[in-house]
C-alpha cells in the first residue's frame, strides 16, 4: 500500500479553505469571536504568515495521520507487520497479493471516507476540543463552532484521502 502525497496535500488545504468560510464574518466568525474572548485588534497582531504557515504543517500531519483511518487497505498491511509482502513467491507474499488484488479497491470512495472521517471528528476531535473548552470556560456556543469545523472538515479531508487511490 502506498501513500498518496498529492492527496494528503490537497487534503490539507481543506481545512484553511473551509476555515475561511467557516469563521467569516458572515457565518460563524462574529459569533466565534465572541465566545472565544478574540478581538479584531488580537487578530491583527498576529503574523500571519507564521499563522498559516504553521496550520498548513498541522493540517498535513492530520491528513498524513487520518489516511490510516479512513482507507481500509492500509489495515491490511499492518496484518504483515515484518514479514516480506514485496515477494508474492512467499506464504505471506502471496496472501497478501490475493488479498489486495479481491479488496485492493473495496470501500476506496469519498462517500466512505467521509463516513470515516466524520465519525473520526466525532469521537476523536470533539472529546480533545470539549474538554479543553470547558477547562477553559468556555461555554456551548464555543465548542459548537469549533467542533462542528472539525468534524466538518475531518469529513471532507476523508473523502479525499479516501477517493485518490
């Protein structure tokens, strides 16, 4: 199983295109800000290109990260952890080929890896940024935005990674 890197990297644009739409001023930015303590005058302050420069890198490794969640076939391969799958004149060689060459490209679709992702956003973002809000106080509003986002862009990144074999 190889890892698709042009995938990865589109779906790590994802997550600043939708973060643009998503906390604009017109959808959830206004409402974000305030339940956050975020002032116009903060985010000014900010250097920007550190900013995105550093959420590109964030978001890379978290699509790096959910293609072994969401594509079933990398599995598989953990199935024949040291053990030389290259030769298919070998026992495990051979299994895995037949494997591969029946399921190679089963459930490899944006639908379920979208499927996969959002259910990655629900029982993995959602705990982490929860609990994190409410130890910072923050109310249901909070963590409304920021979890809907994630889970959201989680099942977007999914469907990408899963779709581009």
């Amino acid at each position: 199983m190889h890892i698709n890197f042009v995938s990865v990297l589109v779906a790590a644009l994802i997550p600043m295109a939708l973060g643009f739409v998503w906390y604009n001023s017109k959808v959830f930015g206004t409402a974000w800000m305030a339940a956050s303590g975020m002032t116009p005058e903060k985010a000014k302050a900010v250097n920007m290109r550190v900013m995105f420069g550093l959420s590109f890198v964030l978001a890379f490794m978290l699509a790096f990260g959910l293609q072994f969640m969401v594509i079933h076939q990398f599995h598989v391969n953990s199935l024949f952890y040291m053990q030389p799958i290259d030769d298919a004149t070998t026992e495990a060689g051979a299994l895995y080929k037949t494997i591969m060459d029946q399921y190679g490209t089963s459930f490899r679709t944006f639908k379920h890896g979208a499927l996969h992702g959002t259910i990655g956003g629900f029982f993995i973002a959602l705990p982490i940024l929860g609990t994190n809000a409410l130890f910072e106080g923050k109310g249901f509003k909070y963590i409304a935005i920021n979890c809907g986002y994630w889970i959201i862009c989680l099942g977007l990144m999914g469907g990408v990674l899963s779709a581009f074999a």
